[in-house]
C-alpha cells in the first residue's frame, strides 16, 4: 500500500478552518476523512 504525505499548506488550511482532510485508499480506492491533527480516520 503507497501512502502519500499531504503538503504542510493543506493540512494548515484543515487546521484553520477546521476541516478535514481527504484522500483516497490506495488499496481500497475509498475516500478516507482524516483529522488534520492526528492524520486518524475521522467517520
């Protein structure tokens, strides 16, 4: 499984307007939610 690190200036805009982060499973191709404080899975 790949896993991509999302750039520093999106996780700080997450942060600011408190949002999450999403992306994509590289093994399952489902759309994950990630909590841009602990990069966990938010559902």
């Amino acid at each position: 499984m790949t896993q991509y690190f999302t750039p520093q200036e999106v996780v700080e805009e997450a942060l600011e307007e408190g949002t999450f982060l999403e992306t994509i499973c590289s093994y399952c191709q489902n759309r994950i939610r990630l909590d841009a404080r602990a990069f966990e899975p938010v559902q």
